[in-house]
C-alpha cells in the first residue's frame, strides 16, 4: 500500500552540472559527460531506494533542463538563435529556441538513462518528459503557424520516445504539465486530445504531473496573483478522470489547492504531494503523514501515491535527500496506521 515515487528531478551533483541554477551548465564534455550523466543517475536512484521510494526516476541527471532536455533531440529546432519569449501566459520570459522546419527525433532521448537505471535497480522505474502543451509554451514557431498543429507533431515524437522507454524496461512515463494550470481552455479543446496522442498505444503506466511550479520567485509572485484558493485543478480534473491517462501528479503540501477537487480524480491513481519543494525547510515526517491523511478524505488508499509536489532540482542535494527521508518516513506511518 502506498507505494512512493517523487515527481521526477533531483539536483545534480557539482562535478556534474552548476548547482543551483535551473539551466545549469555541464561541468565535463563528450564521453566524459556522457559517463558522468550515468554516474549521477545510479547514484539518484540508490538515494530515492534508501529513502523508501518505491517508483524511483533517473532524477532527470542527464538533461539540462526539463522541457530542453527532450528538445536537443529534435531535428528542426535551431538552437542557435534564441529569441524572447513570454511563457505560462508571459508569467516570465525566457529565452527560447525556434522551431524553423518539421520536427523529427534524431534518435533515442532517454535511452541510455533508462536501460542505465533499469539495469541496477528493481524498483519500478518512471521516466518524465515534457507535455505537448508544455513544449509549445516554451518554443518559439517560424513553421508550423499554428500552435495546436505544432504540439501534435511534438505528440507524435513523444509517443516514438515512450513506446521506446516501455521497451526498454520502463514502468511508468510521465508527462509533465504545468501549462495544464495556465491555459485552462486548451485542456479542454485539443491539451488532452495531445497527451493522448502521445500515449498511444504504450502499454506501460501513464501519468500526467501538473504543478503551480518550481519555488523560484515569477512562481511564488504569480501564485500571490491566484487567491487564497487554488481551483484551477477544477477545469482540469474531470477530463483527465475521462481521459486514458492512468495517472495524475498533483501538488498538496503547503498549496492552496483545496483538497476537495482530488475527488474529481475518483478511479485514477493519484500522485498526491506531500513534499513542498519551494522551502528548504525539511518535512518531518508527521507532516508527510497528516497530508496523506487528509488526502485519504478524496482518494482510495489503493489508488494514494505518496509523491513531491514537484522536481526537486532546485533544492540543494542535502535537503532533496533529507525531502525524500521524510517522504519515505512518513508513507510508512500511515501505511502502519492502516494495516492496523
Ligand atoms: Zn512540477
């Protein structure tokens, strides 16, 4: 009962990547960092497994970001001239890459993380990439000319991508949303219609994480904008409870999401948060415990995955480890309470 698994990334180690920084740069080059990559996701996948996490991920160690991580293995993207563009409905701007011609993989994304972390460890494994919706939010188009034919072909690459990680051994894929909580509308007229094209056909597990973002400060700004009461799960949540998605990831530890719309999810397995990731202040387990309680309210015990609330890359390694103790800590009272 009450199998654990986290949202997806963890911080990278300094010999790896920049701390600290969302779009940190690699510390080595060529083959060095190809075998570092993989280094840093055998030892995030032996942190979350003595933390307790039963549905462990690579830690998203070998990308650079989460969305441009999935992009660099794309054909028809010029990377090299970045323009500016204002994202999560000009939350911020970012500067992002152009689509210029028809996107098409140049290979296998995941790949080597996958059958890496696959190969040493026995827990189930979930690989997260970026939603359809979420791709086209943070890049700019001079081909498609129009933003839902763009996200459909990006589907399509997404849905090569996970038939391939399923092949290779993994559990669950993930698709990570949070433009799900901006763009309201288009979930209902083409955002889910997209994440379906992506699964087709995969056999694996599939989940969608759908988040008010990271704790940086146009995040924490922009939710001080949304009231004292967070509804946007509202709109989202009954068509995804329609929708083939087994899955959903949601935010609850210290969110103003009211807990009631978790039973808009009834039938679906729920990734409920219990870890904030926009505070270095470490849950005690006790915390972790009384979220999932009040969660149990809207959710079956059967279907309850205690999770983050979202990646944990921005938190130092010493705190996203201690994060993962209090996870693993704090499932393990309830599941105790439960089993009586
Ligand atoms: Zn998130």
């Amino acid at each position: 009962m009450f199998p654990t698994t986290i949202a997806g990334s963890l911080p990278k180690p300094s010999w790896l990547a920049e701390p600290d920084k969302l779009w940190p740069q690699w510390r080595v080059a060529g083959a060095d960092l190809a075998a570092a990559k993989l280094d840093a996701t055998l030892l995030a996948v032996k942190l979350q497994e003595d933390a307790g996490v039963d549905v462990v991920t690579d830690g998203e160690q070998s990308r650079q970001h989460f969305v441009h991580g999935f992009l660099e293995f794309v054909d028809g993207i010029d990377f090299a001239n970045k323009v500016e563009m204002g994202i999560r409905n000009d939350r911020y701007k970012a500067m992002v890459p152009t689509v210029t011609g028809p996107v098409k993989l140049k290979g296998r994304v995941h790949g080597a993380e996958a059958r890496h972390a696959r190969a040493h460890t026995k827990r189930k494994l979930k690989i997260t990439m970026p939603g359809p919706m979420t791709i086209i939010d943070t890049i700019a188009d001079r081909h498609y000319g129009d933003r839902v034919t763009m996200a459909l072909a990006f589907a399509d690459l997404l849905n090569a991508e996970a038939r391939a990680l399923e092949a290779d051994g993994v559990d669950v894929i993930q698709f990570d949303e949070p433009a799900f909580n901006v763009y309201m509308k288009e979930v209902t007229t083409w955002g889910v219609e997209a994440l379906h094209r992506a699964i087709d056909g995969v056999g694996a597990k599939t989940a969608v994480h759908i988040c008010y973002g990271y704790g940086i400060k146009a995040n924490i700004d922009w939710k001080k904008t949304l009231g004292s009461e967070w509804r946007q799960y509202e709109q989202t949540f009954p068509l995804l409870a329609k929708s083939a998605i087994d899955q959903v990831s949601l935010e609850c530890a210290n969110s103003h999401v009211p807990l009631e719309l978790v039973e808009l999810l009834r039938g679906k397995d729920v990734l409920v948060g219990a870890i904030d990731v926009a505070t270095d202040r470490v849950e005690a387990p006790e915390d972790v415990a009384a979220t999932l309680r009040a969660a149990l309210q809207y959710v079956s015990a059967d279907r309850l995955y205690p999770c983050t609330n979202c990646g944990m890359v921005p938190l130092t390694r010493e705190v996203a480890r201690a994060k993962l103790c209090a996870l693993g800590a704090g499932a393990a009272i309830v599941r105790a309470e439960l089993s009586g």
